[in-house]
C-alpha cells in the first residue's frame, strides 16, 4: 500500500512544538501523516529492530488450529511465529474520515477503578483504543506490552485498554488476579472498566468506532487497534496484524518521508 491512495493521505513529515513544563503542550501536527506514526507506534512492541522470522517449522500449523487467538496461545505466537500469525489472521488497515456531527471526543468511559474519563482530555494525542480478552495467562503481558509502547512516546501518546470477556474463554480460575491487574494505578496507560464489544450492551467506545467501520461484529479473538488523530477527525483500524509485519511495513514507508522531509527542509 503506498501513500497517496484513495485509503491513505499523502506523505507528509511531523512537526513538532514542545514545551518543557507541560505534557499537554506537546502536539504533533500530521498534515495527513497518521498512518506512518501509528504505525511507529506499533512497531515498538517488537523485541529489538531486526525483523523476525518464524522460529519453528510447525508454526503455520499452529496458526491453521488457532494458537494466535485469544483462546490459543497469542504471546508465544507473536514471540515465535509472526509471520504465520500475519498470515492468517491480518486484514489490510483501514482509514476513515469522522463526520463533523459525529465527535468522538464526546464519549466517555470509565477505567478500571471506576473513574470516568472524558475522551475529550485527550484532544491532542494520538489515541490508541484497543480491545483485549481476558486471558489468564497472557492479559498482564498484553498490559505490558501496551505500556512499553506508550514509554517510547510518552508525551504523544494515550492508551485505552478496554477489557472484554471472551465467549469462549473460562476466567474463573484467576478472575480475582485479572481484576487487581486491571487496577493496578501504576500504570501510565488506561486500562478500563471490562466492557461487551458486541450484542445489545456494546460499549458506546465501541459502538461508536464499530459504526464507524461498518463493523457488524468485532471478532473476539484478535486486539482491533483504532487509532483517534489529535484532532479526531481521522481514525484508522488495525486487526490480526504481527508485530514483525508492522515493523516491515513501517521500514518500507520510514525512507520516503525523511526523503520528503529533507525536500521540505531544503
């Protein structure tokens, strides 16, 4: 996919104002550059900068049964066979321009410990929304990997993580540790109040993003990463893909805008 189709905006380059004595000061002007940040972004959860490669002959099988599911085993997966976890579970990523009557800064939601957030403070960040299963053995990690990657942007970045009970995944066993992790106020990301992505009682978060897309039904068993501009009138969607995948597409895109950056700048 290259910049400037009909689904991306064209290339631009960031820049940026800071001042040192407010986190709310940094602001990044996109002029139509979203999908290269978000996608910057993303790549960060990967271990190191060197592409990886599936590390077993048997994960495409793997991948065919479901282990990069919620319900399989997604951290192993993406550790060791992300290549076959793109392969079968990624879609193309999707843009979509906000109706001017149709504010998502207008929403609310409350984290974890019950407090709401207006979606309104985080006019001027670059908004990560992300759905995530709960999952006895692998929520913590996912939390984690979320925060390593708010770390590497923290003055441009805010996180939501919105917990959801999977249908086919039993938490009983370990519903009391989910929950004191979900609190945990050390966080710098925003995990929230565990919600439904589908059916009658759907999040308005969700519902509201899911119109958007023309989403029927949110596909349980792979994170959706919507990514809200600082402006919120543009909010793109990645599903099922690997982080390697992300990274490749973002190498490929990283030389064209420093190429247009240093035109702008001559």
């Amino acid at each position: 996919m290259r910049w400037g189709s009909p689904l991306l905006p064209p290339v631009s380059y960031l820049s940026r104002s800071i001042s040192p004595t407010m986190k709310q000061s940094y602001r990044y002007n996109l002029n139509g550059c979203i999908p290269f940040l978000l996608l910057a972004l993303l790549c960060h959860l990967t271990n190191g900068s060197k592409p990886r490669t599936d590390q077993f002959a048997e994960c495409e099988e793997w991948a065919e049964r479901g282990d990069c599911g919620a319900n399989g085993r997604p951290y192993f997966m993406q550790q060791n066979c992300p290549e076959a976890c793109h392969k079968k579970t990624s879609r193309a990523p999707k843009l979509r321009r906000v109706p001017d009557n149709n504010d998502f800064f207008d929403l609310k939601a409350k984290d974890a410990n019950g407090k709401v957030l207006s979606m309104e403070n985080f006019e001027g960040y670059v908004t990560v929304i992300v759905n995530g299963a709960r999952v006895c053995d692998h929520s913590e990690l996912f939390y984690n990997s979320l925060e390593h990657m708010h770390s590497i942007n923290p003055y441009t970045v805010e996180i939501l993580a919105f917990p959801f009970d999977h249908p086919n995944i039993t938490t009983t066993s370990c519903i009391d540790d989910l929950r004191a992790i979900e609190k945990r106020k050390d966080r710098k990301i925003h995990v929230m109040k565990p919600v439904e992505i589908n059916g009658p009682n759907t999040h308005p978060v969700f519902k509201y993003l899911k119109k958007l897309f023309d989403i029927e039904e949110m596909e349980p068993n792979y994170a959706h990463y919507f990514f809200i501009n600082p402006d919120g009138d543009m909010v793109e969607l990645h599903r099922g893909a690997s982080y390697n995948a992300l990274k490749t597409f973002i190498d490929m895109h990283v030389k064209e805008d420093l190429r247009v950056k240093k035109k702008w700048e001559l």
